[in-house]
C-alpha cells in the first residue's frame, strides 16, 4: 500500500513537466497513413483488403495441407 501511495504522490509531481515537454514531441495532430503519403484513401484500403485476404487464404491453404485424409492432422517435425 506504501508503495501505491508513494507511486501515486511521485506521478503528481512529476506530471506536470512531463506534459510540457515528452508530451509534446509527438504533437503532429491528425495523422493517417493516406495523409502521409499524398494519396486518396481507397489506394491505401484496397491493398491492405487484398493483402489481408491473400494472407487468410494462404493461412487456410497452409493448414488444409496439414490434414490428413481421416481428419486427423500431421505432425510437422522443425
């Protein structure tokens, strides 16, 4: 409990210079990823949708691989 106590009284004090200063460096208000780049938003959702369905396809792919015919699987030594 002392320890709570102490932690809390410390962050307190130290709050306030914390706020001026480590807050502030990275102050860059609205950041997003199409913004940054200079490009409209859709050149940036459709690769991520594309790119996320080819990864679950692989993923599914990868584990059918897996199975066997009884419906068991295999265990892969590494």
């Amino acid at each position: 409990m002392l320890g709570i106590l102490i932690g809390a009284g410390v962050y307190a004090e130290v709050y306030p210079w914390v706020e001026r200063t480590l807050l502030r460096l990275g102050s860059y208000g609205k950041l997003t990823v199409p913004g940054v780049l200079g490009v409209n938003h859709w050149a940036v959702i459709v690769p991520l949708v594309v790119a996320g369905g080819t990864f679950l396809l692989w993923l599914d792919r990868r584990e059918k691989g897996n199975r066997l015919s009884e419906g068991g699987y295999r265990v892969v030594a590494k």
